[in-house]
C-alpha cells in the first residue's frame, strides 16, 4: 500500500492513543473515472484535522464538514456514495461519470489500529474485512492481484505491499530509490553483504535481506509483481544477483551503469551460464533519459522507468480481465 495510506493510519493510532474521536474513510469502489483508487485512505480528527485523500479535494471538504454528524451517528460503519449525478459529480469534483463509494468507521478501537499496523509491517498482503452489520474487523490473506470490494454485507479493504522492491548495495542511490519506491506502494529490502554499507544505511521501514546477493535473490522468491535493480556499483555483487533475477518471473531487472558498462555485464552474463533471452530481459542503462546526475536524480530516472513498466502490466491486466468477462 501507499505510504500515505499507511500515514493516515499512524495519524489514526496516535489521535485514538491521545484520546480523540476520529472517523477512518476508505474508497470502497468507484465508477468511472475516479481521482483515487479503492483502498485510498484518508482518516478525520473531530477537530477537523484530515490526512490523507480519497479524491480531489471537495469529497474532503464535505467529509470534513459532516464530521459532527458521522461522529456522533452511532458506532457502525456508513456507506456514503459521491457522484451519483451530473449535478454531484460537479460540485464534488469528481470527472464526468465518476462515482464513488467510500466506507466511514468512527468506533474502530486503537489494538485494531496497532494489529493492522503491525501486520503491514510484516510485509503480509491480506483482507481486512469490515462487517458493515457490526463494525467488526476480520482477517484473511490475499494475493497482491485481489482487489478491494464491497457487498451489501461485507467491505474487504487489501492491505500490504502489492509491489516488491530488492536492491542490491546500500550506496547513496539505493537510498532516494529506496525513499522513492516506498511511497509508491513497493515493499522495499536491500541486500550488501559490505559491512561499511550497512552500517550507515538510514531508510525507515525498509528492510535488510542476510547472505550474499544471489541468496538474496533466491530467498525473495521473486514474482510477477517484484523488482531486482542492482545499484552497488560492484560487478561482483551485481552479476551474481542478476545471474539468479534473470530466471525468476519478477516484471523488471536491473542495473545501473553507462551503455558500456550495461555492454560488458550482459557479455558477463552470458559468459556465466545465462541464456540471450534472459540477458535480452536485462535492463541497463536503468531509468529514463533526463540527462540525471546526481543520485536523487538518478534515482527519479529509475522510479520514473518502474513506474511506466508496472503500469504497462496493470493495464495488459485490466485489458486482459475485462475480455474473460466478456
């Protein structure tokens, strides 16, 4: 998930442990063109004070302006649709047709808050599962393809990273990718096995994965939905990460370094047991072309190119799901 998301349920647990009302609102589902996704999160404080977003502005103002009505409108969850006419869609925002469901839970005690916190943290991709007769929270796993949904009964909201990031090599670009990857929605894990590395790497919420890069990889379990980009600057530690990368499903490999040098590792690779068309899946130079130099920038280059890549996917997904439908 987003790190936004995950910011408006650190604001919940705090305001709930200061002993504030606060009313959490997610987008259940939405119609057409929408300017946030189901899942999208946004949490109200009974002062007023909002984090988060679940459209373009004006769905908040309204929230923001009923907030004394949904606080004091009992304990059970509220299913509020937005948009429903032209004349709505209009006043609130929203893109012609766009419509939107969102769920408003007030009573949301603050152990539900800190177990859901805790179960992200983890890197577990799962339903929360909110029974709308009761306001009563469920749990059960999921695959990063499930969707949020809602029935009469039920709103099942998908939790968890649904994108994974492994880096190899903790350097100076490592960390404004790995900044970068976390706020859009990647699950991010770095991998040096250099000591010197280690020690003074200062990304919160990332993690470290033990052993040498290869193992690394192999201890990740690569899928569809994951990235392996190696940025440690060391064909020794880059070339036996991609060596294992190359023949596992993730959607994007890569590795920094100029055309030259991206020349010499795929002959490296090819050298050491990696078939052309697994060398041909190999992306260097890695990232967008915008004459980037410094490693913020080189990292903006990077998450611009993954960003483009995984959307690719997401689309052929969409295109692909709607055909088995009909």
């Amino acid at each position: 998930m987003q790190s936004v998301d995950i910011e408006v349920l650190q604001h919940l647990q705090k305001w709930l442990r200061e002993g504030h009302c606060a009313a959490l609102v997610t987008v259940a589902q939405t119609f057409g063109a929408s300017p946030r996704p189901p899942g999208s999160m946004l949490v109200i404080r009974d002062d007023g004070i909002l984090v988060g977003s679940v459209s373009g502005g004006c769905i908040e103002d309204d929230l923001s302006t009923r907030r004394a009505e949904f606080l004091n409108g009992g304990p059970l969850p509220i299913r509020q649709r937005y948009g429903v006419t032209s004349d709505e869609a209009r006043r609130f925002g929203l893109p012609c047709g766009g419509e939107l469901d969102v769920v408003i839970e007030v009573a949301v005690p603050l152990q539900e808050v800190e177990g859901l916190l805790a179960r992200i943290a983890r890197g577990e991709v799962f339903f929360r599962e909110v029974n709308l007769a009761s306001g009563v929270w469920s749990y059960r796993l999921a695959s990063p393809t499930d969707k949020t949904a809602i029935t009469d009964t039920v709103f099942s909201c998908l939790h968890g990273p649904r994108w994974r990031m492994l880096i190899i090599g903790a350097s100076e670009i490592s960390v404004y990718l790995a900044e970068i990857a976390k706020t859009l929605d990647f699950w991010v894990c770095v991998c040096d096995p250099r000591e010197e590395y280690r020690s003074t790497w200062r990304v919160t919420g990332t993690s470290f994965v033990d052993g040498m890069p290869d193992d690394a990889v192999t201890a990740f379990k690569p899928d569809p939905h994951t990235v392996v980009i190696a940025v440690s600057h060391d064909p020794k530690l880059d070339d036996m990460a991609l060596m294992e990368a190359l023949k596992t499903p993730a959607f994007y490999v890569g590795a920094v370094g100029s055309k030259k040098t991206s020349e010499e590792r795929r002959r490296r690779l090819q050298s050491l047991d990696v078939s052309a068309a697994e060398v041909a899946n190999l992306h260097g130079p890695v990232g967008l072309t915008i004459g980037s130099r410094t490693p913020p920038e080189i990292a903006v280059a990077i998450a611009a190119e993954l960003v483009a890549a995984r959307n690719q996917i997401v689309l052929a997904f969409q295109v692909a799901s709607t055909s088995c439908a009909a």
